[in-house]
C-alpha cells in the first residue's frame, strides 16, 4: 500500500535562511517549526527532506558537512519536539555553468530542483504515492518541482517566500496554497487529507 508523503524543503521552511550554513551550530530552526513537524508524524504521513545543496559543488565544504548539518537538524527537531524525518534527500550536484567547480560534484543531476530526481527516488525506496503528496517549500522552485511531479506545492512566505510572492525573486509561480509558515501550511494539509482530497 503506497502512502501519502510531505516533502518538505530545509533553507527558509525548517531552518532560518542564512546562506550557505558554513558552521553547523549556526543552523536553528524556526518558531513552531518543530512542533509542526510532529503533527505530522502523528497523522501519519512519511515525512522526508528535499533539499538542493550545491555546497559540496562549489567547493565551500565536503558533503559530510552537510550531513553533520542534517545530524543537528533532526537532533533539535527531536529534543524541541519528539518530530522526525523519516527521509532525508539532498541534491550536492551543481552544473559547471551554475557554479560547479568541484570534480566530484559537478555535473547536470535529475535531483536537482526543480527536477524530480529526489522525489522520484523517495518514491521508490519508500512507496510513497506522488499524486497524493505534498511539497512544502519557499521558492518558486519548490513549487515547481512539486507539480512536475504531479505533487501539491504549498510556498511558505517565510525564507524567499515572500519575495517570489512580490516578483522579486526567481519567477512568477503558482502553488496550490501560500501559508504564512510551516505551520500554517501543515494545517491545511492536514484538512486535505481529512476530507479526503
Ligand atoms: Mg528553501
């Protein structure tokens, strides 16, 4: 039996946007974020990480950083809430016209948002059902990968959300509903699921 899933993106959903988190005590999550996590788990969705990480391709940090910044994530979600990731799923890859330089890690991928390569893959490993699923991130890029994958795509207004809202960041997108934060967005999917959409 496939289950229904929420994909959720890491930089400005769960975590406040700093930029590349070159220190990883410097990431933090933000207010209620872990709390809305855990109303997931309990309703019973398969919560799994999606999340574009060009770091290790551009040659700021090796990609076991980025894993020691998803140790200290799932350990605050833990410790603040009792909330989990079932999955986590992250693109290191980055072409060399974007800004790929390191050899291992530089190359086009179909992980790479919005390309569906993660989601694909979650699905397969773990037998989600895509069309039933949901994406829940802060770019037009997220919203779009999410459709691309037959997924509802919710834009949080918190990170970049709100300046792809106003047309000042990447492009003009269409998500099937913009919550102000997680929080937010993890009550109207739980409605969703409730009435059967
Ligand atoms: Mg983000």
């Amino acid at each position: 039996m496939t289950r229904r899933a929420v994909f959720l993106d890491r930089d400005g959903v769960l975590n406040q946007e700093v930029g590349y988190i070159h220190q990883v005590e410097d990431l933090h999550l933000m207010p209620g974020v872990a709390q809305a996590v855990r109303r997931l788990n309990q309703a019973g969705l398969f919560c799994c990480l999606v999340s574009n990480q060009s770091g290790p391709a551009r040659g700021y940090y090796p990609a076991s950083h980025v894993d020691a910044l998803h140790d200290r994530l799932c350990h605050l979600l833990k410790t603040e809430a009792g909330a989990k990731l079932d999955a986590l799923y992250y693109c290191p890859s980055l072409s060399a016209p974007e800004g790929g330089i390191e050899p291992e890690y530089t190359r086009w991928s179909t992980w790479r948002k919005p390309n569906t390569g993660m989601l694909v893959a979650a699905a397969w490993e773990h037998d989600l059902d895509l069309s039933q699923s949901f994406m829940v991130g802060d770019k037009a890029t997220d919203v779009d990968m999410a459709h691309n994958a037959g997924c509802v795509g919710i834009l949080v207004q918190t990170g970049f959300g709100d300046r792809v809202l106003s047309g000042k960041y990447q492009h003009f997108t269409q998500p099937d509903f913009t919550a102000t934060d997680l929080s937010i967005a993890v009550d109207w999917l739980l409605q969703q699921v409730a009435v059967g959409n």
